[in-house]
C-alpha cells in the first residue's frame, strides 16, 4: 500500500510539470545544420550499406555483418534525429 500512494503522489507532482514541458522552436540556422547532420547520416547509412553487400558478395561475412550492424545503427540515429528535427523544427 505504501508504494501505491509513492506511485499515486508521483503521478500527481508530474501532471504539474507537464504543463510546463512545452518546446520552443530553433533558430532556422540551426535546423538547417540539424538537417544536414541527419543528411549525413542518412547518406553514410547507405554508403555502410553498400560496403556491407559488397563484402557479402565477396565472402567476407564477418565484414559483412559488422558492416551491416554499422548501417542499421547509422539508420537509427537518422530517425532518431528525425524526430528531434521534426519536435523543434517543423
């Protein structure tokens, strides 16, 4: 019972901050670098991506899957971003 009322005096104190948790908009300069580092992201997630089925292609499976690793976590820091860009920019 008594983590129930730390979980129920939590929710409470929360609902008050939450109206205070409202974002500002960036500079056009700044989305404008925020956009060109997701730009690069994306760019070197296709260029991973392409080193690793070119390293497939040439039986090098290890290269090829840390390759791979490499491009999918290049792909969700460029979403990850994304949704950054699209709280603050948009």
């Amino acid at each position: 019972m008594k983590n129930f009322y730390k979980f129920g005096a939590f929710i409470v104190f929360s609902m008050f901050f939450m109206f205070d948790a409202n974002a500002d908009e960036w500079a056009d300069k700044d989305c404008k670098e925020y956009e060109e580092l997701i730009g690069g992201l994306v760019w070197l997630s296709g260029e991973t991506l392409d080193m690793s089925d070119k390293a497939r292609k040439a039986n090098k499976e290890k290269e090829a899957k840390e390759l791979f690793d490499a491009s999918f976590a290049l792909a969700q820091m460029a979403s990850n971003h994304t949704n950054v860009y699209a709280q603050f920019c948009d």
